[in-house]
C-alpha cells in the first residue's frame, strides 16, 4: 500500500506534554506535525491537547494517527471547529471517522464548535456515518467533559446516557427551527443519574430537556446563556437545589424591553452562592442593565434568613454600541446591595467591560464605576479587566488616554 499522505499542520495545532517516549518524540519531530514537547520530571504521563480549526489541520493530524497509532492514545483534549470537518464531507468522510475513532478510548474531553458559531447547523443534515461518529466520539468510555457549540438539534436521549460526564456545555444558539414544540427531546425516564458538577447551556430547548432528568444536585456551577427564557432558569435553579457554589447568567436580551420577561425575571430566587457572574445581554443599556442586576442583588440578600456564602460578584457589560451611552446607574444603591449585611463575606467586585479599541468613553465609565464604589476601590478589592484581556490600574481610573487592546 502507498505511504499515507502528508499534511503540515501549522504550529498551534497540538501541545504535547510527556516525559521518557522517545520513539513518539521522534516519530512527531520528524513528521514536523508538533508545535511544542516539554519533557517534565514530575510525571509519567503524557497529556495532550489537539486544535482544529482548518481542512488542512484535521487532514494532518489524521495522517499523524495513521502513520503512528502509538499516538493516538495519548489524546486527552480534542477541540474542533466545524470549518475543519465539514469541508472535507463527502472526499474524506472516512478519514474524519477513523480518526474519532483510533483517539476515543484516551480521551477525557471533547469541544465540538468551541469558538462562539454565528449560525448554527443541522445535526441530522450531517451523514449518517458521521452523525454515528460523533455520537461514539461523546459516548467515549473516559470522557468527562463535552463541549458543544456546534448543533441545534442533537439527540438528546442517547448525550442523556453518559452518566460519566462532570462538565457538559450546550452553546447552541437555537434556530428558530430548534424553538418548535415539536423539537423538544425527551430524556428516557430509566436514564440514570448523572454526576455532573458542572453546566454551560445557552439553548432553552435543551435546557428544557435537562430538566427532565430531575437529576441535577450534584451541580456546583451553572452558567445559564440568553438562549434561556428566564422561567426556564428558574426551574433549573429550583432542580439544582442549594448545592451550587457559582452561577454565571447572562439574561435575554429581551429582559430590558419586553415585559413579561421583566417580571419574570423578579422570580429568580439565587441560590446560597459563592461566586456569582451577571453578565449583559448585549442589548438595552448598561444603566437598565445595572439597576436589574442591583435589584437582583438586593432581593436576594432581603429573602435570606442568614448570612450568605457570597465571596465575589462579576458584572459583564457590553459597551460597543451608542444604546451604552451616557452611563448613569444608582451608585449608592450598587453600594448598598453589595455590602448588604447579609453578604459579610463579599470580598471581591469585578467589572469585564467589552468595548472597542480606543473608545475614550471608556475613561467616563471608569470614573463612574469608581464613584459608585468608593469603599471597595480604596480597599482594593475592585478590579476592572476590558475586553477579558487587561486589568486596568486602580490608581488610574480616569486616564484619558487609556487604550484598551483588542
């Protein structure tokens, strides 16, 4: 048979960490398919992560499994982009399911659509043999974590059997196809219990479905997207009980300008927390957006019978559109909700503002946050990061000339 073909893969593909394998290490160099080897004296044991994000990436890593299967089962992280795979259905279908399948019994964790898609596409448009692969692929006998961005329309009642799973993420955006009644997956009623510590969704129809399972308080962290109508946040809340520890929600962007939504949102009871994230939906405007968040702050800390666990609260905002503008938010009232006498624990306020590049409104928005928190800044237990990147110094909040990278 003739040699399988190459393909060069580009530096950042895979990181691999290994100590004492020679024959892999020189078997990867002289193929030139690995970016990065550290040899550690720490461990005998090599963790790999493999990254997908191009035709030509997967087609080299598929030929680096084919020429040394030895590799294979070193794979424990897979992250892969749709632009990766589906351009290469139908030529080398066969090469994407004989690559799943050589990595799945070493793997631990699975991203499928891990970058936030714009669109999202159909799981059953997918052939029936990669439809199959990608199921043994998350069905994996040592996975634990499966991150899916990808798909809108994914059979549930088989992802529901995975009872070894400890973190599950359902990032899709929901087609208005996926939002019918009719798409709604049942959970089987002899699926058993699940073990999961930690839940990402942003899909209200699987969100639906999880609830389904009852099966839930073994959940610490919760981050709920605005995918999820907030009744279906509510009832999530309620299935988890009072074990979570983190819970990061994002509400719709409807929140703000439809009112049923708001008055649903005046339902949501939070939990005995220890970290809890609010992040902006990304429409309406910071000052509404503020004033919710103070409001949900409040009633919380107002329903509690005793102190509460709570260590530190995040506030996510968006600030790249004209709607953010002017920033005018009840300070005293941010003071007073976060040092409520019910929340003696809080020791950190952190703001992640997403904004654009050289935006010198930023500089009035500091000064704002500043004002509003007097107590927590000169003790320094407020931090404000931009665009998730930089961490701006606390003793300079009003620079006119601050520049935020991208």
């Amino acid at each position: 048979m003739p040699p399988p073909e190459m393909h060069p893969i580009p530096e950042e593909i895979i990181d691999l960490f290994m100590e004492e394998l020679h024959d892999e290490v020189e078997t990867m160099k002289n193929c030139a398919l690995v970016s990065r080897t550290f040899l550690t004296s720490a461990r005998r044991q090599l963790f790999s992560t493999v990254v997908l994000r191009s035709e030509d990436q997967f087609l080299g890593f598929s030929s680096l499994i084919a020429q040394n299967l030895r590799i294979s089962v070193h794979v424990r992280r897979l992250l892969v982009s749709r632009s990766s795979y589906l351009p290469m259905i139908p030529q080398r279908l066969q090469s994407i399911i004989s690559t799943f399948s050589a990595i799945r019994a070493s793997l631990r964790e699975v991203q499928v659509g891990y970058t936030h898609s714009v669109k999202n596409h159909s799981f059953r448009a997918l052939p029936i043999e990669l439809q199959d692969a990608f199921l043994d692929l998350f069905a994996s006998p040592n996975l634990e974590i499966i991150i899916i961005g990808d798909f809108y329309d994914l059979p549930f009642p088989r992802l529901a059997r995975f009872t070894q799973l400890r973190e599950l993420g359902i990032g899709c955006q929901g087609d208005a196809e996926s939002s019918t009644p009719e798409a709604v997956p049942l959970v089987p009623q002899d699926c058993p219990p699940w073990n999961l510590h930690t839940l990402r969704i942003n899909c209200g129809v699987c969100a639906a479905a999880i609830l389904h399972t009852s099966r839930l308080s073994s959940i610490r962290s919760l981050t709920v997207g605005r995918q999820v109508p907030v009744a279906t946040l509510c009832s999530l809340l309620r299935a988890v009980g009072r074990s979570m520890d983190h819970l990061h929600w994002t509400p719709p962007g409807t929140l703000l300008t439809v009112e049923s939504d708001f008055a649903a949102a005046k339902n949501v009871s939070l939990p005995d927390l220890k970290s809890l994230v609010l992040s902006a939906p990304g429409s309406g405007g910071i000052s509404q957006t503020m004033a919710f968040f103070v409001s949900l702050l409040s009633r919380a800390a107002d329903s509690a019978a005793t102190e509460r666990a709570l260590q530190d609260v995040t506030f996510g905002l968006h600030m790249r559109g004209p709607w953010s503008y002017p920033v005018q938010f009840d300070a005293p009232g941010l003071e007073a909700a976060l040092r409520h006498p019910r929340y003696p624990k809080l020791g950190r306020v952190t703001f992640r503002i997403a904004v654009r590049p050289r935006d010198k409104r930023l500089a009035e928005f500091l000064r704002t946050i500043v004002q509003a928190l007097p107590s927590f800044h000169s003790s320094g237990m407020l931090e404000v990061w931009c665009n998730s990147e930089r961490k701006i110094p606390q003793d300079s909040p009003s620079r006119d000339d601050y520049h935020v990278k991208r």
